[in-house]
C-alpha cells in the first residue's frame, strides 16, 4: 500500500533527544512548556505516544486542540469511526456524531454498533464496504481541519525520525498549519480500505465467544522518489495522506493507485 520508501538513517544524522524548549510551530523559545504532547489525538485512542514538555508551547498546543484537532474529529470520517469504535472522549465520554442535518449517531459501547437517528436520505451503504456507510467530507471546510492536523501529527512524527523537524524545508507546512492564509492551499489524499478483515490484529475466545481486534490507526514516514517527505494515517479503513515537503500531492497518489486495486483521491483544502 506505501508507495514511499521509510525513512533511515541516511536521509539525515538528526534525532532528538531532549526537549530544545522552542516550539515546533511558531518557532518560539518564551514558553511556557508545561503541557505534554500527544502526536496522534488522544480522542483517536492514543494513551501513550507524546511529546514531553519542551517541543510544543502551551498557546500552540492549546490551538491545535481547540482549533483544528477538535474540528478535525468532529467531521466525517473521524466523526463517525470514533463513534463506531467508541474511543472514550479525553472526558470519559462514548462518543457521538452529528455532522450532517437529519443524521445523529451515538456509540453504544459495543465496537461497530451505533444508534442511528436520520432521515432517509442521509443513509447511504455500500455492500461493496461490508454495508458500512460511505461518507465523503461533510462541508467544504473539512479537508482544510484534517490536513492541518495531519500536517502537525507528521511534523511531530519527524521528533523521532532521523530528520529535523525544525529545518526550513518544512516551514511552509508549518505556517499552513499554525498559521494558515485565505489564498493558500494544501494537497490531502485519501481512500477507503475495501475490506476490515484485513484489518484484524488478532482473534481469541473466552467465555462469551470470539473477541476479534482491529486495528484503530497506524502512522508512517517516508520518502518519495522526489525528495519529498509523506505523512500516512490509517485510521479504521481510513487512508489519509499529505506532504509535509509541500503542497503538492499528486505523486503519491499516482504510486498509491498503481500499486492498488483500490482508488485515492485527492483534494486540496
């Protein structure tokens, strides 16, 4: 499915160690840094992949929770997934979605099991999909949300990577999702994975049946032909991806349908 190659150690002699406290995002070094950092949304069902206090500042990190996380997660797919995998809330809360007018789902506890209010034309399955529902982006603001938040869960991705976050070839990517311009624009790239059973991490029994794991996200790095460095997110049958080298994202997606038997598309947020 990669259609780059992962990033090693020749690519740079980079790793970071210890928190530089200068923010990642704006680049400043006046703080305060007294908020750890979760890379992947801890309302994706991230507990224990973060940042310790000294990469991000305390106004950044309030930001992107508030501003484009929280927005992000509330529109489809995220929205949905969530609820049907029913990842607790940071506030201990099941989850639920209400993105479109006449559609209202609420996570039962059960993964996969959802109730649904809506009227009849907000439902739409595709038994191509194992009947579970398709949904595109729910308003023309949504890709603009996701891609920024993916932008910012690569540039963390980077702390742990051989390549310097902070260098300038990323800053352009850091401005779009810090500080993004009415006029700018940024690839997004996404497809839906045809089949969830390919998904499964393991099966076992106990007393009450088959207990079956999926897999909720997976991130990964890499480099394509060109130079430039990718973001991927899977999240449930999700397949999210951008550039953090620039705006551009048709090279991904060429390699990606190639190699696939299943399409991605693209827009630009």
């Amino acid at each position: 499915m990669w259609t780059s190659r992962p990033l090693k150690t020749e690519d740079a002699t980079f790793r970071m160690v210890k928190p530089p406290f200068r923010c990642l995002f704006c680049l400043e070094s006046k703080g305060p840094f007294s908020r750890i950092e979760h890379i992947i949304p801890e309302s994706l069902g991230n507990d224990d992949d973060f940042l310790e206090p000294g990469f991000v500042c305390d106004q950044c990190n309030q930001y992107f929770g508030s501003e484009v996380e929280n927005k992000a997660l509330n529109a489809s797919p995220f929205g949905i997934e969530r609820t049907s995998a029913a990842v607790i809330t940071k506030k201990g809360k099941l989850p639920f979605y209400s993105g479109h007018p006449g559609l209202f789902l609420q996570s039962t506890g059960f993964k996969d099991t959802v109730l649904m209010v809506a009227s009849k034309e907000n439902i739409i399955y595709d038994s191509r999909y194992n009947s579970r529902y398709l949904l595109s982006f729910s308003h023309v603001k949504d890709e603009h949300y996701i891609v920024r938040m993916l932008l910012k869960i690569g540039l963390e991705s980077l702390l742990n990577s051989p390549i310097d976050p902070y260098s300038k070839a990323f800053d352009e990517a850091r401005k779009y999702a810090r500080y993004p311009r009415l006029s700018q624009s940024w690839g997004l790239a996404f497809a839906v994975y045809p089949n969830i059973n390919d998904l499964i991490i393991c099966k076992r029994m106990d007393e009450y049946g088959e207990i079956i794991t999926h897999q909720i996200y997976q991130q990964s790095m890499g480099r394509m032909p060109s130079g430039d460095v990718m973001l991927c997110l899977i999240y449930r049958q999700n397949i999210f991806a951008c550039n953090l080298s620039a705006s551009g994202i048709e090279e991904y997606c060429i390699g990606f349908n190639i190699r696939n038997k299943f399409h991605m598309d693209r827009v630009y947020a």
